[in-house]
C-alpha cells in the first residue's frame, strides 16, 4: 500500500470520526448539556443533534421525567425523647437541565441528605402521638421545604411519603399495654353508665308506682270520704223524717223507733252462731212495754 493510499485511509477515517463527533441522538425523557470548551452553551432536546466537532462536547445527561429517589431509614428523636425509625420517598423532576447539571454537583446525593435533613427537624418539634398519627402533616411540612429547597437547582419536588414511622419494640409493647388498659377503662365506664342508667330507671318505675298507689288511696280516701258523706246525709235525712214524724205522735212515735232498733240490734246479736251467752238488760220489761204501745199505735193508725 503506497503513502498515498495510508492518506486517503486516514483521511476517510477521520471524516468518519468527525461526523460521529458531529452527530448526537438523545432518547425521549432525556436532554443533554452542550460544552465549547468546557463551558455549557446550550442543551439538546430528544431526537437527532448535531455539535462541532472537536469544539463541542456532550457534558451532562439528564433525565426530565418524574424520578423516584428512596429517602433511607435514620432513627429520629421526637419532642418527648422517644426514638423511631423512619424512612421515605421522594418524587422530583428537572425542570431547568443547566442548573440541575451545573448547580448542585451531585443531584440525588444533595436531596437525599436535603430530605434526612428535615425529616429529622419536623418530626423532632412532635411528640410520638403526633408523630404516628400526623403522616400526612409532615408530609405536607417536607414538600413545602424540599421544593423551595431545591428550586435554585432547577428541580420541582412533586411530592414526598414517608413510608415508615415506626417506634422500638419496647416502646410497641408499652403503647400496646397502655391501650390495652385505655379499653379496659372505657368498658368499666360503659359498664358504670350502663348500671347507673339501670338503677335510674329502676327508681323512677318505682316512683311512677308509689305515684300512682298514692293517687289510688287518695280516690279510694275521696270515694270512702264522699260514701260517708252521703251516708251522713241519709241518717240525717232519716232523722229529719223521723223527727217531723214524731211532731204528729209525739212520745210514743220515738219509743217505737227506739223499739224497732233494739229489736234488730238483739236479733243480730241472737242469730249469732259465735254467741254462747245472752244477757237480757233489766230494763228488758219496760222495752216491751214500748213495743206494746208501739203495736197500739199502729192498730190506732190503721183502724183510723
């Protein structure tokens, strides 16, 4: 091979080079930083670019598309010394590929000791209640600081998620203990609540029954009360006849109604199966005198 062929050889192999070196595809979801010298001048798009050769270089490349970055676990100390384990994601994208390639030098180290960082500082100002059940609190707090953190990077901070907060096993067993005891307390309140309703209703039926029982006496009392009020009224009506009767007669009407009682009141005493002895007053002979006058009078008032 003569001189001359070497020199068409090398000749069509540096064209080959320089074309190579001129021409760059960059893939979907990615741009890629342009350096003259080794200062950024410009960024490629995805699709088919071309550079100057041996003066342009490719400097960084750089994913646009929402990335993923695991937050690693680190025990953290909450305000009432109590220690728990944490660990997260963060979800961020470039939205300006010179200054995340050029102002940070090391993108995913910097938001990962960023975010360890704050989780440290948020959960440190809450106690372990707060901490457990107030996720979505702190989620909110290191989304708000992370992306106006790294906003002189040119990257937007989407969202963050803690994935784990979990406390030592010691203290696990102390929580389970004391909400063991928590329910525990809550049913003998339920179970006091409970008999203390019992026993107030209790009372109160048997204060509607003394009620009512006492309403019934008070009935029973008006009803005997009116009885003899009517029977009161009856004798003294009796009494009235009697004594207008008695206006006419005289003594011996009275006699006869005198009689007439104590005839009724010593036959009651008579037809008594109970009484075995009778005793006849002294004054028997003069009450029969009566009832002879009383049985004249009435021949008298016939006869008439």
């Amino acid at each position: 091979m003569s001189l001359l062929d070497l020199f068409l050889v090398a000749l069509v192999a540096l064209a080959v080079l320089t074309v190579a070196m001129g021409v760059r595809t960059v893939p979907q979801g990615q741009v890629w930083t342009v350096e003259r010298f080794g200062r950024f001048t410009r960024s490629l798009g995805p699709g088919l670019n071309f550079l100057i050769p041996y003066m342009e270089q490719i400097g960084r490349k750089l994913t646009v598309m929402e990335t993923v970055l695991d937050i690693p676990e680190q025990s953290v100390i909450t305000a009432d010394n109590a220690t728990v384990g944490v660990d997260g994601i963060v979800y961020y994208r470039v939205m300006v590929p010179e200054k995340a390639a050029y102002a940070v030098l090391n993108l995913e180290g910097a938001l990962t000791a960023l975010a360890m960082t704050n989780i440290r500082s948020v959960i440190g100002e809450m106690d372990l209640d707060g901490t457990l059940s107030g996720r979505e609190r702190i989620n909110t707090s290191l989304l708000n600081i992370l992306d106006g953190a790294t906003d002189p990077w040119g990257v937007k901070v989407s969202r963050v998620e803690l994935r784990k907060v979990e406390p030592p096993e010691t203290l696990v067993r102390a929580m389970n203990l004391q909400m063991t005891a928590e329910r525990e307390r809550r049913a003998t309140v339920a179970r006091a609540e409970g008999e203390r309703q019992a026993e107030i209703q209790r009372a109160e039926g048997e204060k509607q029954a003394e009620i009512l029982a006492a309403e019934g006496r008070l009935q029973a009392a008006r009803l005997d009360a009116e009885a003899r009020e009517r029977l009161a009224e009856a004798e003294a009506k009796a009494t009235s006849m009697v004594a207008q009767a008695a206006q006419g007669a005289g003594a011996q009407a009275l006699n006869y109604f005198v009689a007439q009682k104590y005839v009724e009141a010593f036959g009651q005493v008579v037809g008594n199966p109970t009484s075995k002895l009778i005793l006849v007053p002294m004054e028997s002979a003069s009450l029969a005198g009566g009832i002879a006058q009383a049985m004249q009078l009435v021949d008298a008032a016939r006869k008439g």
